[in-house]
C-alpha cells in the first residue's frame, strides 16, 4: 500500500485540474499580451481564472495577481507593502511562528532598516487580539500573521486580529497558503488587505501562486518589466498554471465544509487511535482551532527521522515540521515557538491529510506507528534509561 499524507509539503494534480489545464500548453499557447486571436484566447482564459481565484475568497477579480509561487505573494506583500508606506512608519508586525517565506523576509527588512516585532504565540499556537493591540505603535505600518499554521495546523482569529489592525489604520496581510480549500475565506467579511496562497497546496501545479491585494491598498512591485498584471507583477504569464490554479481553487472551495468534515474525521480517528495505543506521545498545536488535515505529534524516546525512514519502507510519505526546513538538523522553530522542547520536537511527525485520503490508508498508517515506534523504541537507549528510572522509583517505595 502508498499512502501520501504529506499533504501540507504539496499535493497531486487532480484530473480535472490538468484536464482544463490540457489546452493550454499545445493548442492554445498565444501570449496574453499579445492582441491577435491566439493572444485574445490566452487572455480570455487568465481573466476567467482570475474570476475563480476571486470568487473563492470573496474578492473582487482586479484584486488578484497572479505570482510564481506562495513565497513570492509573501514577499511582495511584505515588501511591497513595506516600501509604499515607508513615510508613515517603519514598523512591522507578525509571529514567531510564521513561514520562513514571512520570516526571512522580516530579517531582510530589519537589515534594510525597518523594525519588526515577533508576537510570541500560547502553548497551542495561538496569538490574540489583546496581543497585537498592545504592540501596535505609532509608527507601525504593516501587520501578516498567518492564517493556519503548516507545521501544527493551528487557526489564528484572523476576522478580529484584521479588526485591531483596521482600528489602528495598519493595513493587515496574512498567508492564508494552508488554508485554502480547508477552511472558508471572505476577506471582504474577515477585513483582509492581503493574503497568499499557493497552487500546490490545493491540488493545482508548483509553481503558481496569487496574491489578493484589497481595492485601494497600495503596494510597490518587487520587479520591474513589462505591463503584465495591470503594470504590477511583470513577466509573461504562466498560463497553464494560472487556468490550473483557477480550476482547482473553484473545486478546493465549492463545497469547502464537506471536504473539511471528511477530512477532520479521519484526522479525529488518527489522533485518538495514536493517544490510545503508542504510550508517551504528546499531540502539538490547538486541540481544536486546528487544520481539518493536520496531525502533528511527538513520540518521545526515537527521533522523528527514524520514524519517517520506517513509513517510507512501507510506502507512507510523511514529514518532520515543514518540507522547507527538512534537511537542517535545527529543530522547528515552530515547535519551539510554542514551547516543545528540543527533545520532544526532534521525535515529532506531521501528517497532513487532503479530501483524497481514506480511512482505510488512516487505519494503516497508524497500525505502521505502532509497530514502528515500538521497534525503535525496543532498540533505544533512552527509552531504557526511562524504564530503568520508572523501576528505580518504584522499588523505591
Ligand atoms: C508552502 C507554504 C509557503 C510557500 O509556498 P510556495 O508556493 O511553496 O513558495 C508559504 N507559506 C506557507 C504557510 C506554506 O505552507
């Protein structure tokens, strides 16, 4: 059995994304900006792509500009919005347990002159409203706090974080590149300036992302070139992957509270079979203000690393806290933003879920946990060391 529950690293193409996506690499290929019939068709279907994209978060379509991916809309959201308010003031605010598309982009920006607060968020991963009133200043500019977090899944109030920032007259940005088809969107009803997301995190190809920028909200390109996107994002258009991301934004949101019960089903019945069978196990992010797809959690006494080697003989694909950051041994910052300790989040395990999963493939990957914690923990020393203490203790007495 193969079992893909890394979801929350990316997602496969669905048929009928790359069904609507087919067209446009060998028949219709005009380039947007051109003005005969192969470029009008072109533009046609980016427009109609633009609409879909819109229509899912409640946008208006002259909102939304397509980017190369969800780190670019980050980017451009904080720096755009950065530069074109650099008269009104230098201050930025946003979390401690933000992407690293958000983060590195605030260390870029407190070397180029502008000062950032990182609000530290709770044990499960939430920051408050009281929070970011407090650490508003005069001079602040810009707020981005992420919509759901991809390590964790824990869901930030956004709707009265939004509400603070507009109290101030701070223009607010979150990366929603998580929430997307997981969670309902209105940024209209939710007080949202700007928000990223990303193709491939709902089932459309790597590679294509759009940043919605609110009527009125200005911001400066990150690049400078041709006229594409009404003069702001230059560049010709990714066109298969901009009718790719419409498509699958419109089939990730149709009947969003569905997809997120199926989902949060399976996650339940995960979760409650890990606690019951694998014993020193602690479940990180919010118990409830969570992802319908995300389960995250520590099995203390074996590395996660191990863990993840055993899935993968037996075909299932999981992570250790996010895709972007596997490969350097620094534990999440994530985990360590609300409070894991450096031994616990070097045993932990993420799986993130999409509507495809099944409960049967659930049933699977946890009978997997319990076989492969156990082995590895059988062969570890400070499981041992843990046992002979338990026994020390109770002889004790
Ligand atoms: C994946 C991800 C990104 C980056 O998106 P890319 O399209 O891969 O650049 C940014 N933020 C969050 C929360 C993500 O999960």
């Amino acid at each position: 059995m193969k079992v893909y529950m890394d979801n929350g690293a990316t997602t496969r193409v669905t048929e009928p994304v790359m069904a609507a996506m087919q067209p446009y690499f060998c028949e219709i290929y005009g380039n947007p900006s051109s003005v005969h019939g192969f470029g009008r068709e072109a533009r046609k279907a980016v427009e109609a792509a633009r609409a879909q994209v819109a229509k899912a978060i409640g946008a208006e379509p002259r909102e939304i500009y397509f980017t190369g991916c969800g780190t670019e809309a980050d980017n451009w959201a904080l720096r755009g919005a950065a530069y074109a308010n650099i008269k009104k003031g230098k201050h930025i605010i946003t979390t401690n347990f933000e992407h690293h598309a958000i983060l590195h982009t605030c260390k870029q920006l407190e070397k180029e002159g502008f000062e950032v607060t990182y609000l530290p968020v709770d044990s499960d991963g939430l920051v408050t409203p009281e929070q970011l009133e407090a650490a508003i200043r005069p001079d602040t500019v810009l707020v981005s706090i992420m919509y759901a977090n991809n390590e964790v899944g824990t869901i930030e109030p956004i709707g009265e974080l939004a509400a603070v920032a507009k109290a101030h007259g701070v223009l607010f940005h979150t990366d929603a590149v998580q929430a997307i088809g997981h969670v309902p969107i209105d940024v209209k009803a939710q007080g949202i300036d700007m928000l990223s997301m990303s193709g491939h995190k709902f089932h459309a190809p790597k590679g294509i992302g759009a940043l919605y920028v609110r009527q009125g909200v200005r911001i400066q390109r990150l690049m400078q070139g041709g006229a594409q996107e009404r003069g702001q994002r230059p560049g010709t258009e990714n066109l298969a992957g901009i009718v790719g991301i419409g498509k699958a934004i419109e089939l990730a949101t149709a009947d969003v509270e569905d997809r997120a019960a199926k989902m949060a089903a399976i996650r339940d019945h995960m979760i409650e079979r890990i606690m019951k069978e694998i014993p020193h196990v602690q479940l990180n992010g919010h118990p409830t203000k969570r992802m319908c797809g995300n389960i995250n959690v520590s099995f203390y006494f074996v590395e996660s690393e191990s863990i993840l080697l055993h899935l993968d003989f037996k075909g299932i694909a999981a992570s250790s806290g996010s895709a972007c950051t596997s490969g350097s041994l620094d534990p999440s910052h994530v985990l360590l933003a609300i409070g894991v300790s450096h031994e616990h989040a070097n045993g932990s395990v993420r799986l993130s879920l999409c509507e495809e999963n099944t409960m049967e493939e659930a049933d699977y990957v946890v009978d997997s946990l319990v076989e492969i914690v156990g082995r590895l923990r059988a062969m570890s020393p400070l499981y041992s060391d843990f046992l002979k203490g338990v026994e020390t203790v109770g002889t004790e007495d």
